[in-house]
C-alpha cells in the first residue's frame, strides 16, 4: 500500500463512483447517507450524466471523471473510450492523492471504473456493487481487482469462480422514502374496492406501456373497469393519445412524463406494471407490490429478463416478455388477477419476503469492515 492510500485509511472520505443512470445513482445516493449517518464522509464521482442527479446529494461532495463505452461504435468508438478511460483514471489518480479517500465503493457504469481501478491500484479497499442478477460488463472488468463485491441478487451470474470468495449478498440499498414506507403493508382490495394500478417504463419511460397498457384496460369488462384508477407514466409526446384512450373508456387516470413522488404511488398501488431494471425490483420487494414484470428487451446481456425471472421464480411477480407483450395478452392476465384479489396478496407478501430495506447499512458495514482489517494488518506489520 502507498503511504498516501495509508494514510488515508485512517480519516479520509468514502470515495463513490457511480455510472450516469438511476439505476446506479439511486443506491449510490442511499449509500452516501447511510454513511454519513455512520460519521463517514462520503464522496461521490460520476460522469455528466450522474451530476444531474446531484441535487439529491447536496451535502455530499460530487466530483466529475471523463468516461464513455468501450464497446460498440466501431473503432472510432472503441479510440474514443479508451481515450476517456486513460483520460479518466489520470483524473481519478489526481482526485484520490487531493481527497485521500479511506476506501472506494462502485455501482457499475463505466464512470465507476477509472476510480475504482485507480483506487486498488493505489491500494485503497475497494468494492463493486452489482444491483442486477447478471453483472455488468464494467464490474466484470473490475471484479478480479477489488477487495470485495456486493450483490443484491442470491445468485449472480457472471461472477468468476477466482472471485467468488469476495461476494457478500447485501441486497440492493433503495432511497429512505421507500424504507419509510415498508411498516404500511399491502391494501388487497375486497370486492367492489378500488383498484389502482401503477404503470412506468424507467427513467425514460417506455412506449410499449403507452401502446399497450391503455389497449389491454379498454378490454375489460365494465364493471372491473370501472374500479380502475390508473397513474401512468408516459412520454410527453404520448400523454395527448393516451388520455384520450382513457376518457373513451371511462377510466380516471393520472399521466405524468416523470414519476417525482414514486414512495406514495408504490404504498397506494394495488398492482405495478413495469420494466425490470435493478432498483425498480428492490423497491417493489422493500415496500412489498406485486408487479407485472416486461423486461426491457435490449438491455446489456439481457440483464432485464434475468432479474425478472429471479423475481417471478420467487412468487413475487409475473413475467411478460416484450415480444409477448400484447393488450390481449396483457387484459387476460390482469383479468385473472384482479378477480382473485389474493393472488394479488400472496404475490405482495412473496415480494416483501425478498426485500432488504437494511441494503445501504449491510453495505455501510461491509465497507467500515474492510476499512478495519487494513487498518489492523497495518498496525501489525
């Protein structure tokens, strides 16, 4: 070990890199918090995509590295990437002598891997956390270099055999206002009840649900339409169509091109229709909703389908492929479920036994343990 990254062990922050997207920044987020809850300073690196997400994180120090794919885009794509990743760990390696972190923590995304490659370099502990049941292609790179390797899923593939005496299961850390909200527990809706349906693509959005989702309503019988309440996210190009098709249905309905208050429609909600991402499954099993799962079908490695059959094995969801996703298909099974309401109940109850609100702390514990064992085998050389 360096004498810098010796010295650092003892009082420097908790230096986190996260790729630009919410499925990376959002436990990176909860993470930070739980740290500094712990009186561990933490600081977060990223792209420019990820300092969009900053505000969420005003009291944390944010920090900037170049980054890009290494693969796809050809040659001159595959020139530009590894230009940017020289170019990142320089600046990685600049940042880590200044702030002197006494451990680095990554979420995946390549944004994590200049500092996290830096950092073991440097002889820092290091973790990568890997939210999906396959791991990315940036971990992948990553895994044989770091000290440990959190997972959110029992089993992870991709994982080397060399590697994996590392991997403690800490599950996937979500925001704390979908922990707060855990104590509530489902609404299974008795006969004639309201039923509210909760429907998003991601980040983005997703027009298949603004395709199908409407269809699929529209062709339900009268008196189960008629008990719809539905919040949906949409693209702003597609709200106009969407509530049109909601009106000629008599069916109430919020659209929104972004979900900003997710925690309070996830507790109302009676049934998800979603896409599979990582974070997305870790919130429907924290709060305990059963959820209609269509994987997003051009996903790196098909991680999507992945996560989703892990959750539908588990009871905790039902899986449509997006090449099945059609509104009969769709309407045939929200049919079924709705008129047997404990179906619906036993798939919350499946989804909240695999939910690990604890995420953030577990990993917080994993790093402070990592942080102590350099500390003592420092102490006794």
């Amino acid at each position: 070990m360096s004498r810098r990254a010796s010295s650092a062990v003892d009082g420097g922050p908790v230096m986190i890199a996260a790729g630009g997207t919410g499925g990376h920044v959002y436990p990176a987020q909860a993470l930070a918090r739980c740290l500094r809850a712990r009186g561990l300073g933490p600081a977060f690196v990223t792209d420019h995509r990820g300092a969009g997400f900053a505000d969420d994180l005003a009291d944390v120090p944010a920090y900037r590295v170049r980054a890009s794919a290494i693969t796809g885009g050809g040659w001159r794509g595959l020139a530009m990437g590894i230009f940017d990743l020289g170019l990142g760990c320089v600046q990685a390696w600049r940042l880590i002598r200044r702030l002197a972190p006494r451990a680095a923590v990554g979420f995946g995304g390549y944004a994590s891997v200049a500092p996290i490659l830096v950092a073991a370099r440097m002889g820092l502990p290091t973790i990568i956390h890997e939210a999906n049941a396959v791991m990315g292609r940036a971990n992948r790179l990553l895994a044989p270099r770091t000290s440990a390797i959190a997972t959110s899923f029992s089993t992870t593939l991709g994982i080397a055999v060399a590697d994996r005496d590392k991997v403690t299961r800490t599950g996937n850390p979500v925001r704390s206002g979908v922990v707060a909200i855990t104590a509530k527990g489902y609404p299974e809706p008795s006969p004639g009840d309201v039923i509210r349906l909760l429907v998003f693509g991601g980040s983005q959005g997703a027009a298949v649900m603004s395709r199908v989702v409407p269809a699929a309503l529209t062709g339900l019988p009268d008196a189960l339409r008629a008990r719809l309440r539905v919040v949906q996210q949409c693209r702003t190009g597609e709200i106009a169509s969407v509530r049109e098709q909601y009106r000629r249905a008599d069916i109430p309905a919020e659209l929104t091109p972004f979900i900003d208050d997710m925690p309070a429609r996830l507790a109302a909600a009676h049934l998800v229709i979603c896409r599979a991402g990582a974070s997305t499954l870790a919130e429907l099993a924290v709060v305990g909703r059963p959820a209609i799962l269509v994987p997003y079908p051009h996903a790196t490695d098909d991680h999507q389908l992945v996560n989703a059959r892990a959750m539908a094995h588990d009871g905790g969801g039902w899986l449509i492929q997006d090449t099945d996703f059609a509104a009969e298909t769709l309407a045939a099974m929200i049919e079924e479920l709705l008129a047997e309401p404990r179906l619906l109940a036993r798939a919350a109850e499946r989804a909240a036994a695999l939910g690990q609100g604890d995420a953030a702390d577990r990993l917080a514990q994993l790093t402070e343990r990592l942080i102590d064992e350099i500390r003592q085998a420092r102490s006794a050389a």
